[in-house]
C-alpha cells in the first residue's frame, strides 16, 4: 500500500481519532484524546503556524506529526516536530515522509534551529541522527499505579496554607495564570518560554479539554495560589500531571509536593488507577518528590536538535 501524508482534519473524525490512537499506541505515557487533537489546532496561536499531519495508509492513520513554532519564546526562528508511528506500521516510510513535510513547513515559516522529542531506543535515535539531528538531554516518564500501589500518608497541612483546586477559580482563572507563567519560565530546557497573553492561556490551557480542575490542587498563601499541581484525565481511568511547580518566593518549603498528593488522593477517589508524569533528567527535586509519591521510571526520551542551513 502507498503512504501518503497530509494536514489533519480536525472536523473529520476518524483523522482526530487515528491520531489520538497513534499517539497512544507509540507513546502511551501522554494523553491525547480526539477532542485533545481538535482542540490542539483549532485553538493553537497564529503566530505558532501549527500543524498536525497525518501519515494514511489505505484509508488508516498510522502516523502522525505536530508541528510548530515556539512563538512564546524568547529566542526567535526555533521549532518543534514530534513524529510518531504505530509501532504495528513502522518501516513503510511514513517516518521519512512525516519529517520532510515537518521541516518543510517550518523553513518556509522562518524556523532556524528544530528540536524533537526522540524515545530513547535505538532505532529511533539512529533515524533522528541520519536526518541530520544531534542529541541532546534526556527526560523521564514516570508511572504510578494508583489501583494496587501505596500512596504515602497525606502530610498535615501547614498552618497559614489552604488547599483549593481549579474549580474554585471558575470565575476568575487569572492567579493561576500568573503562577503558570512564573513556573514554566522556570523549567529546564533550551526553549525559554513566556506568558504573556491571558486571553491566550485562556483559550489554549484553561479550556483544554483533558484538563480537570477538580484534580487541579493549588497551595494558597494570604489568598493567592504559590504552588499547583495540574492534573489532565482522559475520561476514562488515565490520569497525568501536566504541570508541577512553585512561585520563586515559595519554593523550598514542599507547597508543590504538598497540592501534588493531595492531587493524587482526589484522582484515586474519583476511580483514577494509573497516573503518568514526566522529568527532565537533571530536575532533581521533581524526580525527588515523584518517587517519594511511588513513581517509577517507565520510558526515557531525548531532545535531539538540528540547525536548518
């Protein structure tokens, strides 16, 4: 059968679902649903140029790349693209295919200098690094079974800190916006990355359709949320920690860790029974507190970068 790839089509169902299931089958520690898919490209910024393609055979969707430019960066002209292939449906070159469509995009929208997230096996890094890409530093996913594992006890919480979730924000969401900015321009990486639009944050993080605001913990002092856990679920029994982080001022006092297992008491309540987060290799701390809360090291993939001539 010929492979041919193309932009999705959000509006097309089985395209939203062949991604979602794409993505799940190659890498099974990120959600995506098909409404994660849909909302991924009908809300994404203009300036990012993002774009999902699809690589079809005979009418199925057995690979997938996402595409775009870090328009919130401080650092101009740098892109992403993750490709991903249904372990089932490798070496038919839809792979190949997917990158050249990726990078061609990003030339031609200004992009100079390209990373991707490459599962650290040998196959994988040998076609990342025969297509012109250097490695780079390494992340971990980690797993927590929430149906047969032991949480630790749930630590008293400190005097002058309450504990509130995202729902309590329904009416005005902007002091977690605040604190997310604050703690993604803090994490590890070689993307530096601001927020600085709110009617932005809204559309895009806000509203994402696997984010649930009543697994979403923050740690409040004198009113205003210092720390948070944000917590994405599936619908179904899949739960992953999408953000975890603590305002400059706050850190070092376990305000994080604190809403964090607090997260995960309220996710296996709810009938949560595998909960997945991710760390960057050399954030210590985070990978402290994860295997502390019973994470295990599940998968590890690595940041490869090519600069475009």
């Amino acid at each position: 059968m010929t492979v041919i790839v193309r932009e999705l089509h959000p509006d097309v169902p089985a395209d939203t679902e062949g991604y979602a299931r794409v993505r799940h089958l190659a890498l099974p520690y990120i959600l995506f649903t098909p409404d994660s898919v849909r909302h991924l490209i009908t809300n994404s910024h203009p300036d990012a140029h993002f774009r999902q393609f699809v690589a079809v055979e005979d009418g199925e969707v057995i690979g997938t790349a996402g595409v775009s430019l870090a328009h919130d960066s401080t650092e101009p002209g740098q892109g992403y693209l993750n490709i991903y292939v249904r372990p089932d449906r490798i070496h038919r070159g839809a792979g190949r295919l997917l990158v050249r469509a990726a990078e061609e995009h990003l030339a031609a929208v200004g992009a100079t200098k390209l990373y991707s997230w490459v599962l650290d096996e040998p196959a994988n890094c040998a076609f990342a690094e025969r297509r012109g890409y250097t490695r780079g530093r390494p992340a971990h996913f980690l797993r927590l079974d929430l149906a047969n594992g032991t949480l630790p006890p749930l630590p008293e919480v400190p005097q002058g800190v309450e504990l509130r979730t995202a729902a309590d924000y329904a009416d005005d969401p902007r002091p977690l916006f605040e604190l997310d900015a604050e703690t993604v321009s803090d994490e590890p990486g070689e993307v530096t990355i601001e927020f600085t639009d709110y009617e932005a944050w809204l559309e895009q993080t806000w509203k994402h359709p696997l984010l649930n605001r009543e697994l979403t913990v923050a740690s409040v002092v004198d009113g205003r949320p210092v720390a948070f856990s944000v917590a994405y679920t599936d619908g179904t029994t899949r739960y992953t920690t999408a953000m975890t982080g603590t305002a400059r001022a706050y850190r070092g006092r376990g305000l994080a860790k604190l809403a964090k297992i607090h997260s995960l008491y309220r996710a296996r309540a709810a009938g949560i029974t595998e909960a997945f987060t991710g760390n960057d290799a050399g954030n210590d701390p985070m990978i402290a507190i994860n295997k502390w809360l019973g994470y295990e090291f599940c998968a590890t993939e690595v940041r490869y970068v090519r600069e475009l001539g």
